[in-house]
C-alpha cells in the first residue's frame, strides 16, 4: 500500500486593515487636478469684458495685458497642471 502524505497547508492570513475601494488617483492628484482647474476658470475669467455696448466705439480694453497674456498663460499652466496631475503616480 502506498503511504498517505499530507500537504501541509500555510493558514489564511488576516489583513489587518479593512479593504477600502481602490481610486484611480491619490490625494495629491486630486488636489493638483483642482488647482489646475482653478487655474483654467481664473484664466477664462480673466478673459471675461473688454466689450463696448456702442457698436461704433472701440474699447481698447480688449488688448490689454491681462486678456492678451496673463490669461492665456494662466489656462496653458492650468492645462500643464492637469496632465502632470493625471500622469503622477499615486504613493503607495
């Protein structure tokens, strides 16, 4: 007859700490997607005005700094922000 042999089997082990649902980002990423959104409305903003209610008077307000360049930058950094945000990798 052929002897029996048992496997020894290692227990179950219990993970200490509960299962939480797995987010496709961290803290750190949300946080940054937030403040690159803040940046692209503040941008957009910024943009806002610059018109006139007279048709036949020009406002030269339209090409000031702050709708030809601040604002556009402010959105390019918001744009910026938002891909490193979602390119980061969570920490562990």
């Amino acid at each position: 007859m052929a002897k029996e042999t048992k496997a020894k089997v290692a227990p179950a082990k219990k993970e200490a700490k509960e299962h939480t649902a797995d987010l496709a980002f961290g803290r750190e990423n949300y946080r940054l997607l937030l403040v690159g959104l803040a940046l692209i409305v503040a941008g957009f903003v910024l943009m806002i005005g610059g018109g006139s209610d007279d048709p036949k008077v020009f406002n030269e307000a339209v090409f000031n700094f702050q709708r030809l360049t601040l604002a556009p930058l402010l959105i390019l950094a918001g744009y910026v922000i938002e891909i490193f945000a979602i390119m980061k990798k969570p920490k562990d």
